[in-house]
C-alpha cells in the first residue's frame, strides 16, 4: 500500500512539471493535476486533471492526448520503477462538482 500512495505522489508531482515544462498550455489555462492512481498492479495510472476555465477542458485533454506518448517516455526516464504505468488522463470533477456545492451553499447563505 505504500509503495502505490509514493508512487502516486511521484507521478503526480514529476507529471506536473513535464507538463509545464514541456506543453505549451494555451494562455489563461489553469491546468492542475489534482492526483494519481495506480492500479494494484502498476500497469497503469489515472492521472486527474483539473481544467479552469471548464469550457476549455476539451481542448486541453485532446492537447494531452496528442502529446501522451512524449510524455510518457519523459516519465519513463524519471521512474525507477518498472514496469513504469501507463498513462491515462481522466477528467477530474470531484473539484467542479464542490465548486457547485460551495455556490449552492453561499446561495442559500444570501437568502
């Protein structure tokens, strides 16, 4: 179990630096990768990736997928671990859907 939730926070966090480094992300983006999730048996890894503004998310994660296989070679190289997991991006709504509740909540506040 502690190998996963470190390799987790690994991904997370060397992912998110390829991909500000690496990808150009269209100005007035806030592309954030909430967390990862490897599989039990570290052959793959969901990447959740949060996209402000909403309406922008399509084209960041066709932008991502364009690009998976470059990134994925560039995680490669800084993983120690093998197999290295594959990547795969899933949009993360957990953040949108408590952007609605925190609204919903500041609505009812006012009333």
């Amino acid at each position: 179990m502690w190998k996963i939730e470190k390799t987790n926070a690994f991904i997370q966090k060397e992912l998110g630096n390829i991909i500000l480094k690496e990808l150009d992300i269209f100005p007035g983006i806030l592309l954030t990768i909430t967390r990862a999730e490897c599989s039990p048996n570290f052959i793959e890894v969901k990447v959740f990736v949060s996209v402000l503004p909403e309406d922008k998310t399509e084209e960041v994660f066709s932008l991502l997928q364009r690009n998976i296989f470059n990134l994925q070679q560039m995680l490669n190289k800084k993983m120690k671990v093998r197999p290295v997991p594959k990547i795969k991006f899933v949009k993360e709504t957990q953040t949108a859907q408590a952007a609605r509740i925190e609204k919903a909540l500041k609505d009812i506040g006012k009333k």
